[in-house]
C-alpha cells in the first residue's frame, strides 16, 4: 500500500509518499481502507516535532473515513470514521490507503455523502459539536464570538450555531476572506487587525454572551476581556500554534463569575461521538449544516498540501481522497 511517511521532523517536504506493508490485523484492532482523510494543523504541528508523545517513523493523521475490511466487531464494508486516540502519534494514523485501528476509535456510519464530503466532517464538525456543548445551555438570540471563523473548525461552528438560533460574529484576519464567512453562516464578521475589542462591543455591547477561541494561548486573555460578564470562553483550537499563556494569572484574569473551559475532540472518540457525528452527516446531507471543503488534494500532493495548509490559504477544510 502507499503511505506517507514521517522519518523525522521538518517541513512540508520530510511527507514522503512510500510502498509499505498493509498492516497485518491483531486483536482489539480492525483494518480500515481509507478513502479519505481531512488534514489538521495538529498535524502540522507533529510534522514540525511539537507532539510531545510522537516517535518517528510515523504515519500521521489524526483523522479518517473509509470502510472496514477486516475486524472481529464489525461486518466488512461497514463504514466508519476515526478520530484521534492518539491517531499519528502513538500509532500509525490515516495518512494512508490502510489504516489499523483500535476497535474503539471506529464509528459506524450510516450516508451515501461523497467520500471527499465525509471526510471534511468528523474531526472538524464533532470538535465544533463538542464546543457549543462544552458552553452549556445556549438560547436563541445569544451571542458568540468565533475567533479563527476562516478554520474549519470556526466554519462548522457557524453552521451549527445558526441552526441554534445564535448570533455570530466571525473573525478573520483576511478582508478577502469575508465573503466566505458570510456565505458560510456568519451573521457578523469582524477583520482581526490586531485588536477587535472595537469592533465586537459595537456589536455586542455588553460582550458577546460565548468566545470560541480556536486560536488559543495568546488571544485567551483577550477572549477573557471581552465576554459579557458572567458568560463563557471555550478554548478549541491553537492555530497560533503556541501551547502556553505566559504569566497567566487566573484571578486577576478572569472577570468574576466569567467561566474559562476548553474542550478535546478526544472527549468525544469513539461510541460517544457515534450519535453526534450521525447527525451531523445527516444535516450535511438534507443541506441544514454545509461541508465547508476549501480544496481537495490527492496523496500523492500531500506535500502540496501540508504546504497550503500551513499557508493559511484555506476558508474551511482541507481533505486527502484516496483514489
């Protein structure tokens, strides 16, 4: 089978496309052919050497949808998605035309959505799902601030939220891209010149109710700053690529009765995300939620891209499709 493989860290170019061995099925693990595979910036980050858990030579991927070929829990043919479990990093992951996975990362699903569709939803729309969850009971009429919108995460959160009956207010850092957040399901969009607290109160005057904040460390304390007094912060993503908050002070930084969560797509692997992650196929596939796929490479441009991706030239999600 073709794979691509990771012999050390580096840029776009250490991807290298290779004939390797299908992976022989072992117990309490099933042999999926993947079909298709959406590409993350966590992915990125552990090309560059950053995932702390990850050991080379490695197949990345944190993500995959495809169809079961061999398991002792599901029928061959089976459809299924896979979500991270530490996916392309303590195991080999998606990037690939096989992929052996452990039995409790699968999930059935049930759609005759293109594969290239498919694969754009399960890491992106259950991370976006989990999110709004993680925010508690919302109300229609609410108000939630998207930072990132233009990320696939941000776009699926739009499309969720607007069948909720939220207020959104999307942010770019990209004037060009505004367009495309409109049509995605922004109600508001606000360009990120460095410095959006203007531009948000003006649309939310006491705050927005929720922040989505899908850049992480070092737009937290901001994101802190700008919720409505008593509303909620949910950290989602580091497209900043940074991991820590410097000097990060809790008392003085949170607002009192102002709540700071986060949510892991790992909280929802697996049967837990089965439901979600079915209605969600099924939302695309009535046309109540959208797919957001920006660009659709084949393996064989994997280095082109990881390239475009780490470009930030994507409104939405990047996927791999198998031939």
């Amino acid at each position: 089978m073709r794979a691509v493989v990771v012999d050390g860290p580096g840029g776009p170019e250490v991807l290298r496309v290779r004939d390797v061995p299908v992976p022989e099925v072992r117990h309490g693990w099933t042999l999926v052919r993947v079909e298709g595979f959406g590409l993350n910036r966590s992915e990125l980050m552990t090309r560059q050497g950053l995932s702390p858990k990850v050991r080379f030579p490695r197949v990345l991927g944190i993500e995959c949808v495809g169809v079961v070929v061999e398991s002792a829990r599901l029928a061959p043919g089976t459809k299924v998605a896979a979500v991270m479990g530490e996916m392309g990093r303590e195991f080999d992951g998606g990037y690939a035309e096989y992929a052996l996975l452990p039995d409790d990362l699968l999930i059935p699903v049930q759609t005759d959505l293109p594969w290239e569709v498919f694969a754009a939803l399960p890491e992106t729309y259950l991370t976006a799902w989990g999110s709004l969850a993680a925010f508690g009971p919302v109300s229609p009429g609410q108000s939630l601030l998207i930072r990132g919108g233009t990320s696939s995460v941000g776009m699926a959160t739009m499309s969720l939220a607007r069948e909720r009956g939220l207020v959104t207010v999307a942010t770019t850092r990209n004037r060009e891209k505004v367009a495309a957040l409109e049509k995605a399901g922004a109600s508001h969009v606000v360009v990120d010149g460095g410095d959006i607290g203007t531009d948000v109160r003006a649309l939310c005057r006491d705050g927005p109710d929720f922040v989505l904040d899908l850049i992480g460390a070092p737009t937290v304390p901001d994101s802190l700053r700008l919720v409505k007094r008593g509303g909620t912060v949910c950290v989602a993503g580091m497209l900043s690529g940074e991991w820590v908050i410097p000097d990060f002070q809790p008392v003085a930084a949170i607002p009192s009765g102002t709540k700071l969560t986060a949510f892991q797509s790992n909280d929802i692997r697996g049967a837990p995300g089965g439901e979600a992650l079915q209605a969600i196929v099924d939302g695309v596939a009535s046309g109540v939620y959208q797919p957001n796929l920006d660009r659709v490479f084949r393996l064989e441009q994997i280095v082109e891209a990881h390239a475009y991706m780490e470009a930030n030239q994507a409104t939405g999600k990047v996927v791999v499709r198998n031939d």
